[in-house]
C-alpha cells in the first residue's frame, strides 16, 4: 500500500510539474508557493516551546486575542491557534478525517534527524510514531511524531544524488 502511495504520488507530481491538469488541459500555475501553515493546537505554550525550544525555530507574531503564535524556521511559517477548549478537543484520525495528514519537514543530514529522534525520546509529551527508518526502498530516510498538541510532524533527509 506503501508503494502504492508513492507510485500515485509520483504519477501526480508530474502531472502537476508538467503543467497539464489531471483533465489533460494546458494548465498555468497560479500559485508561487506555500505561504504558511496554520496548525489547531490543544496547548498553545507546549507546542511553542516544541517549534522553539526543540527545533530551534524563532516566534514571528501572534493573536493573543485569538491565542495564537507564528514560527518560523527562515524557510517556513507555521501558525499555531488555541482550541476554545483544550481539555473538549476530537483528536484527528488520520484514516476517518478529513484534514491535514501530517507536516513534513526536512532536514539537512542523517545526523540532525537521529539527533532529533534522541531529543524526542526524552521529551514526555512527544509521541514517536516510529523511529528513523527508509522511507519505501529509500535513500529517504524519515520518522514521525506527534507533537505536544498531537499534531503529527514527519522528519525527512533525502541524501543528494
């Protein structure tokens, strides 16, 4: 099933590279990429300090009128916005939901990602998903997690060709 994802994956990739609709119609890109990605978080603080203190990301803003912090990497922004009720939330079913599947991130080398995994293990409120493995029959190598909030976050490094 696996394979399977990947192989659509790519067939849908080069559709979307080609710059012809799944209709088969010259299409023109309209977009220019991902500005941010906004992120419902049952604990506003945890998940901060997760992006901040874990990952090393800096704060960029925030509501706090709508409780809500903006991180950034220096790539990218991801928004952070309180639940009305952290302790009243439905946790995302990955297989019944409909909505964000995961964030993935990418990291600069095998290293950064085993040193990520052995900071996650100390952490109490980081649920590892699994631990850095091959992604299909690689070279990918990746893991996921969950972080304070239950958001799951994938970790990837991709070795250069």
């Amino acid at each position: 099933m696996l394979i399977r994802f990947f192989l659509i994956s790519i067939v849908l990739l080069s559709i979307v590279s080609s710059g012809v609709n799944a209709k088969g119609n010259d299409a023109k890109v309209m977009t220019s990429g991902l500005n941010h990605l906004g992120l419902t978080v049952k604990d506003l603080s945890a998940s901060k300090d997760f992006f901040v203190n874990t990952l090393g990301w800096k704060v960029a803003g925030g509501y706090p009128e709508y409780p809500s912090v903006f991180v950034t990497d220096g790539q990218i922004f991801v928004t952070l916005w309180q639940t009305k009720n952290k302790h009243d939330v439905i946790e995302f079913d990955r297989k019944n939901n409909v909505g964000l599947h995961h964030l993935a991130l990418t990291v600069t080398s095998e290293k950064i990602l085993e040193e990520l995994h052995q900071r996650f293990k100390l952490l109490p409120n980081i649920v590892i998903e699994f631990s850095p493995e091959l992604n299909g029959k690689g070279p990918t190598v990746h893991m996921i997690i969950r972080e304070p909030s239950g958001n799951r976050i994938e970790f990837a490094y991709s070795p250069k060709k």
